[in-house]
C-alpha cells in the first residue's frame, strides 16, 4: 500500500505567495520518502483537497490578471462591460485593489468588494473570475437585434483552472449572455480561444496578453457570421437529439419533448437555429446558479449546437 503524505510545498514559488487570503495552503506529496510530481491545493477551513496539479504549477493572482486586462483593454478597444447575473447572492463585484469581506448567506460564501470593478465577477469562494469587455461597436443582426461581441477573460487560484480568454456574446433584446469556451471554438476552426496553464514559466506581460485579447476579439467576426447562419437555418433533428442528451429538460423550450432521453421536436412551423438557441441560453443565464455552472452548460448547448466538445 501506498504511503502518501502531505507536508509544506518545497517549491522557493510556492513559498513566495501568500495563499492564506484565498483560504487554501498548497502542500507537497510524498510517497513514502519520495517527492512526487505533485502537489495539493487544500482549502485550510475544511480540510478539502481542492486539486492536485504539477509541481510546476505557480499561483497566478486573479487581481493581477485583472489589473493587467483592464490596462490592456483599451489598446484593443475594448470597453468594461458590466453584467448583471441572478445569482447575485453568490457573486459580487471584485477589484484588484479592494479587500475582501466575507460572510455567509444561504449556505454560500459571500465575497464582496469595497468598490468595484463592474464588469469581473468572482465565485462564492474568491477563487474564480470572469471578466467580460466589448468591442465598441454595437453590432445590428439581420433581424435588427442589439448584440455585443466581446472576451471573457477567465483566471482561478485554486488549480482547477488556468488563464483563459474566450469568446463573449450578450443580446440585448432579453439581456442574456453566452459563454464559448475556447475548445468549442478550435473544434469548429475558429482558432480564436486562448488558454494557458499557470507553470512558473507562465509570462503575464502586458504585450503577451495584448496579443491573446486582441487575437480573441477581432477572431468573435466568425462567431457573427455563424450566428447569422443560424438565424435563418431551421432547427433540426440532430441538434434536437444532441440537446436532449445534453441538458436538464427545464432549460429546453417547450417545443422539444424528452422521454426516456429521446427529444422529439413538436413545433410547426419549424423554428429557427437562432430562436432555439437564444430561448435556451436564455433560461441558463437567468438560472440562480454560479457562472462556473453556466459556463458548463454553455458547453453542452454549443456542442448540440455543432461546437464540439
């Protein structure tokens, strides 16, 4: 049997950081006498193993992360964008420069800022954030909808996660987003998305994320070019069995009926792509849930949608 062990990291990086204000402690792993390749990420209150990633994995702040965006955006043009979620009890505004305070509420950590930056989101825990900027252009769809095309700019401290920039888009006409995540994006030959994981070796400049931002926003054109493909396309059986193999029945429109996980499509006429597509990102958005969770089920309606996974 395997003796494995935890003790303080050895890692001079590890060391560096202060861990303690995102309440977790990264150890070392031992097997016996031996230093592994591994190392945990424990949440201190609890005891709780949060992950368990490379021993070269460094700690990438995400109030540097957003400190460094936020000096880039404007070089790219793109502009902050303030979005409102309902899960508001889990999520609050955060600022590279603020302190944290932290309470509970409905069984959840509450994290809020002094003053905020409006357009980055944290999670329950701290950990987590989602900063979302636009381009300026308020573009005009073939239906004369008001969209904006943005970047989510995506950062975790506590390894489940590392830097990643993805595609945003919000409409205004029911104020709902989507997240497309940057596998989804490869996947359908939009090299757009951009990830990287946070190694000792990692470089947070300001001219390397210039690059990733800019690259991500000017690729988001493709991303309206498929959307108003699918404002004219009709729905179709494919797509109807993806999402009923994919998604929770309650974010389906009524139009798809699920049994025995078989969907079958009812309308008629037919609707389109587009009507399928914003009424079931609709309900995900407005969901009481963490974006960490719409962003999974983001995940599931572009695969259905022929963004692979």
């Amino acid at each position: 049997m395997r003796n494995l062990r935890l003790e303080p990291s050895k890692n001079s990086w590890d060391n560096e950081m202060d861990y303690s204000k995102y309440g977790f402690e990264v150890l070392s792993i031992f097997d016996g006498k031996e230093l592994t390749d591994f190392k945990a990420i424990r949440k201190t209150s609890t005891g709780r193993i949060l992950a368990m990633p490379r021993t070269g994995y460094k700690l990438l702040p995400n109030e540097i992360v957003l400190e460094a965006a936020n000096e880039v955006a404007e070089t790219v043009h793109l502009e902050p964008f303030k979005l409102i979620t309902d899960s508001i009890d889990d999520w609050k505004t955060f600022t590279a420069k603020s302190k944290y305070y932290k309470g509970k509420k409905n069984g959840h950590t509450v994290v809020q800022s002094v003053a905020g930056d409006t357009h980055a989101l944290m999670d329950a825990d701290a950990t987590r954030m989602f900063a979302f900027y636009k381009l300026p252009k308020l573009e005009i769809m073939d239906k004369g909808e008001e969209m904006n095309f943005g970047i989510c700019v995506r950062n975790s401290v506590d390894g489940t996660s590392g830097l990643a920039i993805d595609g945003f888009t919000f409409r205004h006409v029911c104020g709902n987003a989507g997240l497309i995540t940057l596998a989804q994006l490869v996947k359908a030959g939009m090299q757009i998305g951009i990830r990287k994981r946070h190694t000792k070796n990692l470089q947070i400049g300001l001219s390397n994320l210039q690059n990733w931002m800019f690259k991500v926003s000017e690729g988001m054109d493709k991303v309206k070019v498929l959307y108003g493909k699918w404002m004219v396309e009709e729905l179709n059986k494919d797509t109807v069995f993806k999402l009923g193999r994919s998604l929770p029945v309650k974010y389906l429109p009524d139009y798809i009926n699920v049994e025995k996980k078989k969907a079958t499509l009812t309308a008629s006429p037919i609707p389109t792509m587009w009507d399928t597509y914003n009424a079931i990102t609709a309900k995900i958005w407005h969901e009481p849930v963490e974006l960490k969770t719409k962003q999974v089920l983001f995940e599931a309606v572009h695969y259905s949608f022929g963004l692979g996974r």
